[in-house]
C-alpha cells in the first residue's frame, strides 16, 4: 500500500516538474507529424520521420527545418515538344468552301485542290504565277480611204439636158425614148475642153464606136470617173497620161450621132464605183 502511495506520488511529482513539459513537447509532435502526413501525403514522397529534442524547461523549441532534397545527379531531359505551326489560312471559295492558301499545308504545291462540290480526284488548278497570255498581233494596217476629189466644169455654158435614170428623154435624132446618164452643157463648137479632177486617162474612144462620138474617160481618186463626150476627133491626151484639174483633154465637136439635133454642146457624165451619179450634185 504504502509502496504504490509512493509511486503515485513520484509521479505527480514528475508531472509537476519536467514531465509536464515532455508530455507536452510529445503532443505537438505528435499533431505536427498527423498534420505533415495530410499535407505531404499525396506528393509521393515519403516524408522523413519527424525527429524529436528535448527542450529543458523555460527553453523555446527550436523550429523544426524543413528537408531539402537533393536534386538528382543525371537529370533526365524533358523531351523535346515539336514547334508549333501557325494555322492554315482559308479561303472562302463560291460554293462557300474553303480552298487552302499556300504553305497551308503539305498538300499545298500549287497544283490540284479540292473544292465543294467536286468529286474525288478532280479539282481546281491553282497556279502560283498566271500564264503568259499570247501577244496580239497587230492589226494590219487599213487602206487609206481615198477622199472625194473636187470636181470643176469642164467647159462653161448652161445645161441643156439634165441627168435622167429612167426613160424620159426623148431622143429626136434616134427618135426614142431614152435615160441620160450625164448632162449635156451647151457651148461652142471648138470650145476647149477641161480635165474637171486630177486623174489618170483611162480610155480615149473614137466618134465611130459609139453614139455619143468622140469621147474621152479619166479615172480618179475614191473610184470615181469621168466621161467627156461629143468631142472633136482630134484628142490631145493618150491613154495612161496623168492630168490635173483645169488640163486641156481636147475640144467641144459634133460627133455624138444621138444628140444631133441639139446646139453644140459637151456630154458630161459622172459615176461612182461605175454606176452613173447626177453631176451637179458634185460640181461647183
């Protein structure tokens, strides 16, 4: 009895003293190590065990210093992440697709894309550089039209007959109905007779070959040509000669076997590309 008296008393005597602050120092420890666990315990580490010191009495414990964990001695290198490629740039394209641009893509080589609509293996070509478009030849040069030439009265008088395409001018002489292709000028017999525009003499017909009698025929500019007729038989021009406008061709006659009955006078005709034209809608 007495002995288990004792060994109660040593014990509140042990409390009392030192022991108080062992039981103490033993649960902080023992919360310190619960509340390492929770916190370290999903890192994978296994955390070292929590050492412990005895502090005498009156003395601050010291804090514990955390562990510091050597880095390893050949680190394994990171592997290596492939560089990043921006995104490929789109076109929208007419059926509301997307054709790729160049350098979008490996399949990009300028060639054949595909487009909506298309089925597989036809495409679209999509050149890089146009081709050249084939230089148009020139066109070749246009003939220059060749102006109307400025017409002169061959000889000066007044007009006796005018110009007629259908027939209602009665010859007398040939006692017919007729037209008349020209205008008959009334003048002297011997009256100078005049090239009216600059021209080539194409023809020099003589009295004998037809009924209008001595005649001459010059060719000018714009495919026009001119006929005198009724002219003496002498003829001062030849054929292929050149004139002027105001040349003397030859002389006012009595040659023309249809005119006859008329006073001396020039048959003067006008045609166009051949076909016979009224004179005075071209001379002065």
């Amino acid at each position: 009895m007495n002995h288990k008296q004792g060994k109660a008393h040593r014990l509140l005597d042990f409390f009392a003293g030192k022991g108080f602050y062992v039981v103490l120092i033993l649960c902080v420890a023992a919360i310190g190590a619960s509340g390492y666990m929770l916190f370290f315990g999903g890192s994978g580490e296994t955390p070292d065990p929590p050492s412990l010191a005895l502090v005498s009495p009156g003395a601050s414990p010291s804090p514990a210093q955390p562990r510091i964990s050597a880095a390893p001695a050949n680190p394994s290198p990171s592997p290596a992440l492939p560089p990043s490629s921006p995104p490929p740039l789109t076109v929208p394209s007419p059926s509301g697709g997307a054709l790729p641009q160049s350098g979008a893509g490996p399949n990009d080589a300028r060639g054949t894309v595909n487009v909506d609509g298309m089925e597989e293996g036809e495409g679209m070509e999509v050149a890089g550089n146009a081709p050249e478009m084939p230089a148009v030849p020139d066109e070749p040069p246009q003939p220059a039209v060749a102006a109307k030439p400025d017409f002169y009265p061959p000889v000066n008088g007044d007009i006796l007959v005018g110009f007629s395409e259908s027939a209602d001018v009665f010859f007398e002489a040939l006692r017919e109905w007729r037209y008349h292709p020209g205008v008959d000028i009334e003048t002297n017999a011997g009256a100078l007779v005049q090239a009216a525009a600059d021209g080539v003499v194409k023809e020099v017909i003589d009295s004998a070959a037809r009924n209008m009698g001595a005649s001459i025929v010059i060719e000018h500019s714009g495919g026009y040509t001119t006929v005198y007729s009724n002219l003496s038989p002498a003829s001062t021009v030849t054929e292929g000669k050149s004139v002027k406008a105001g040349d003397t061709i030859g002389a006012v006659g009595e040659t023309a076997v249809a005119e006859q009955a008329l006073p001396p006078h020039l048959h003067f005709e006008i045609l166009k590309d051949g076909e016979p034209v009224d004179p005075t809608e071209y001379l002065p």
